[in-house]
C-alpha cells in the first residue's frame, strides 16, 4: 500500500550510508575523546550482574530491570578489547537509535544540516553519560519515526524497522517504551494507518512478540527464591522510592506494636536491608497499611509542581526550549498537546513520589524535536531556517554545558580507577561508593578482577547477589559485623550513624570505626559493634549479680 513518495526526500541507500557514517562516526569520536561514565548506578549494577563481578557472585541474565532476553544479548556479545558486553550493547543500541533517527530524518527532508544538528543536541549526553531508561526512549522514538515514515511512503521495510526498534526499546525499559508510545500515539496519522492491512498485521506480530518476550521474562524469575525477592521489592519500594517514610514515622503508635523503632524505619527507607527482621513482607505491608494517609494532597501537589520545575535543569532545559520552540514553529494542535502531556507526566511522577527522574523526559522531549523536524521544508524555508537557528542555539547551549559536565567526570574517573580492590566483600551501603567513577562505561575485564561488593541496595537479596552468597557461607553482614574482626564498610556520615543506633538498639553495643583507607572520594572503615574485653566483664558482672 502506498501513501506516495513526495519530493525532495533524500533516496534511502544514501541516506542509510550517511547516517551509518556520521551517526557511528559522532559516537566513536565521543568515546575517543573523553571516558563515557554511566548516569546512574542502575546500568553498572546490571552489568556486573551479567557478567558476574562487583555486587554479583556469578554472571546471569537475569537483569531485574531489563528483560531476560537483554541479558542474553549482552552475556553473549563477543569482548572486544577487552570490554564487558554490556557496555558494547547499550553503546551499540544508542548508535541504532542515532543512526535510525538520522536516517528517518534525512528520508523525510530535513536535510543534513537539521540532522547534524539534531543528533548531536539528543545524542550527545545518553553517549556521555548512558542510562538504559534514556537508550530505551530513544529507540523508542526513532520507532515512531519509521511508523510516521511508512504512514508516508508505505514501505514494508520502514515498518518492520519500526517493529524492531520498539521490540528492543521493550527488551531495555517497558515502562519508557510506554510513555514514549504514549505520547506518539498523539503525533501519527491514525486514519492512514487504520486503513493498511500491512500495519494491522504488524502490530499483532510486534504484540505476539512482546507477549512471548514477557512469558520468558516471567518463566526465568519463577523459582522459590525469585518470588522471595519479589515479595521484598515490592515491600521495601514505598519506603525507599516513594516516601512512606514520613507517612510511617507520624505514627509511632504502630511502630512500637510491630516491633520497630524509628531508627529501624530510616534504615529501611536508605536500604538497609541485611537484616531479615527488617526486610519481613509482611510486617512491612502491615505497617504501611496501618499508618494512615495525612496531608497527601498538599505534599503531592508541592511534589508534582517540584518535579515540573526540573524542566529547568540542566539535562531538559536546552531539549525542552527546542522542543517548545519546535512545537509553536510547526502550528500542530496535536504537536502542541504532546508537549503539554509531557508537562503533565512529570507532574504525574511527582505526585507519585519521583520528581528527580529526568532519564524519563529526556526521550519524551527528544521525541517532539524529531518528529517536528521530519517535516518537508519544501515552500517554507523561513520555517527550515527558523528550526536551524532554534536547533543550532540550543545545540551550542547544550554541548558548552555538557563540555564542563564531562571534563568535571573525566577527572573524578583518573580518581577512582583501580583504586577499588576488594578480594574479600567490602559492604557498600547505597551510592557512597561513587560506582560510575569506579567502574566506567570503557572499564575493562582485568580491571575488576579483585572488586567483590556486598551491596546495600535493590539487589542486596537478588540469589545472584554477594550478600546471598556470603550469607549461605556463614560469612554475612551481621555476623561480621558482631565479630572482633568486623568488616570493611564504604558508608556515608549519616548511615554510619544510623547503623550505630542499630547496633545500640539491637546489641547493646556502640558501632566502633576504624579506617583501613582512604581515597579522595571514600574512605574504606572497619565496623564492629562486637562486646569489647571490658563490656563482656561487665555483662558477666551483671549476670552474676
């Protein structure tokens, strides 16, 4: 079926070649010239999780926060230089999504210059600095652009690409592919669609797939141990991902029935989760449902309004003006309504209780700048040079503060490589370790021989996890840590003082610190809360008394 083939489109061999060029040749020059570090510590955490060091005893694919079969992928990809296969994967999937979004670019008639433009104003930051939700969105995106080109053209080719794109971007992150999806639900030409019996097919192979792909996801977490990680996930999520906290410690009254102190509550909400009394499912359930809801709607909409103020910051403001900007420029009601319903997603996650989540925008905004200049300049080049002013000023913007960004973390990494050695688990509690400095985006294999990680953290009860391991060999946290020798711990001021309570309330005894080592960014304590000579007499005292 065929939707026409206006003129002044660039031929698609051409284009795909230019695209494969420039696309792959602005990621590698990006990689050259400065030390990619990942943006959160979630892509690193899943990397050592697929290839077995760090916080994870052996390799899996199972990732948690990405599909099984993305596991696979990454596990099976050949080390090339000596590099993890995750990191080629998530490089590899961004250079798909930049080459694709030029290349949809050019085919629609933006022109080089547009497409240069745009590439390096989406894609300079998720190479810099990856993140799977932002590769995930982006691919995502570069999916609606080749719905948006087989709307135009009817080329089998552009929606099997399209497909393919999208089926990644949910093997990466479902929930981003969802709200990218979301918001291109309002920018395709739905009555062209509606009508072609290729597209009706299609999106019953690409839903037949992701069916088959979440069957596998849910087969390979279905043993006895998983569903026991589940349960925990699900419990500890309010406390530490949407402020239960302050909701529970209003209510001292069910604190104290159920066993908890105010302190025990804290260490939950900052991932404490060693202790298996604290981590109960079911106690958990039971004090959050029985702490009731107070002021909820004046905090949620002081969040919600915070969370839409962060369109300000650094990593949306330039793709936010661009995108404001575009939207005006191209007079579309529904290009207009796409960015107002990105203002209102933000305000959605903020009353939810994520207002810093800008990975989550950043392809949401990423989307309307494409989909506003792949658009026929043809009888408007008023309306071309305006998007190239627009692209080029935010693009200089952007890139003079991504410069300083990445000069500032290239510094931090020559600080933290190969300063981490740990043949025996050190606990880390949360990001006092500063993980993406440690472990970069390049980092090699060899590098990390000596790096074993018991993790304070989401995974600390995954089965793969350091923590399980060490507990099955006797050789746990607690255990440690009520041991004379104790155990080498990387924590914050305030978690050591949230320990030291634990340790008063639960053992009697103060936390004792002792520095092994010290770097200019952590410092490697030794923790015991273990009776010294003189408590143990005096306790004896005590008995016999």
């Amino acid at each position: 079926m065929q939707f026409g083939n206006p003129e002044g489109r660039s031929p698609r061999l051409p284009a795909l070649l230019a695209s494969i060029v420039l696309a792959g040749g602005f990621v590698a020059l990006l990689c050259t010239f400065f030390t990619p570090r990942w943006e959160t510590n979630d892509d690193l955490a899943m990397s050592m999780v697929a290839h077995g060091y760090g916080i994870a005893a052996y390799g899996s694919p199972r990732l948690v926060f990405s599909n099984v079969l993305w596991g696979g992928i990454v596990r099976s990809l050949p080390s090339i230089g000596d590099l993890f296969g995750y990191s080629l994967g998530m490089l590899l999937a961004l250079t798909l999504a930049a080459v694709a979004s030029m290349y949809y670019l050019l085919r629609a008639g933006a022109g080089y210059v547009v497409s240069l433009l745009v590439l390096v104003l989406l894609f300079a930051r998720p190479v810099l600095f990856p993140q799977f939700t932002i590769t995930a969105g982006l691919l995502a995106a570069s999916a609606v652009l080749a719905a948006l080109a087989f709307a135009r053209e009817g080329s089998l080719i552009d929606l099997i690409a399209a497909c393919c794109l999208g089926f990644l971007a949910f093997l990466i992150r479902v929930p981003e592919l969802l709200l990218v999806f979301g918001i291109g639900m309002l920018l395709l030409p739905w009555p062209k669609l509606v009508r072609s019996r290729t597209a009706w097919w299609a999106a019953l192979g690409f839903v037949l797939c992701i069916a088959a792909a979440t069957a596998i996801d849910i087969a390979a977490y279905s043993g006895p141990e998983w569903q026991a990680f589940w349960q925990r996930n699900l419990a500890r999520a309010p406390f530490t991902d949407f402020g239960a906290v302050k909701r529970v410690l209003q209510h001292p009254e069910v604190m104290q029935r159920l066993g908890f102190s105010e302190n025990d509550i804290r260490l939950v909400g900052n991932f404490f989760f060693a202790d298996p009394k604290l981590m109960d499912p079911n106690s958990l359930r039971t004090l959050l449902g029985e702490s009731p809801v107070e002021l909820v709607t004046a905090v949620s909409f002081a969040t919600g309004y915070g969370s839409v103020l962060a369109i300000f910051g650094p990593r949306l403001l330039m793709l936010a003006f661009a995108s404001l900007a575009l939207v005006i420029l191209s007079v579309r009601p529904n290009r207009i309504a796409a960015w107002i319903m990105c203002l209102l997603i933000m305000f959605a996650l903020g009353v939810a209780g994520r207002p810093d989540t800008a990975r989550v925008y950043i392809p949401l905004f990423s989307l309307l700048i494409l989909t506003s200049c792949a658009a026929r300049y043809a009888g408007a080049r008023w309306r071309h040079a305006a998007t190239i002013c627009i692209l080029l000023v935010a693009g200089l913007l952007n890139t003079r503060q991504l410069r300083v960004e990445a000069a500032e973390s290239d510094k931090m990494v020559e600080l933290s490589v190969g300063k981490f050695v740990s043949p025996q688990s050190t606990v880390v509690w949360g990001a006092s370790l500063p993980y993406q400095f440690v472990f970069p985006v390049l980092i090699r294999k060899s590098d990390v021989r000596e790096a074993r990680i018991y993790g304070l953290g989401v995974l600390t009860s995954a089965p793969f996890a350091v923590p399980v391991a060490d507990e099955r060999s006797g050789n746990g946290m607690l255990v440690r840590l009520r041991s004379e020798a104790g155990i080498p711990l990387i924590a914050s001021e305030g978690e050591q003082a949230l320990l030291n309570t634990y340790c008063v309330e639960h053992y009697g005894v103060p936390l004792r610190l002792t520095p092994i080592s010290k770097t200019e960014l952590w410092t490697v304590m030794n923790a015991s809360c273990a009776p010294t000579a003189k408590q143990g007499e005096l306790r004896s005292g005590g008995d016999h008394g």
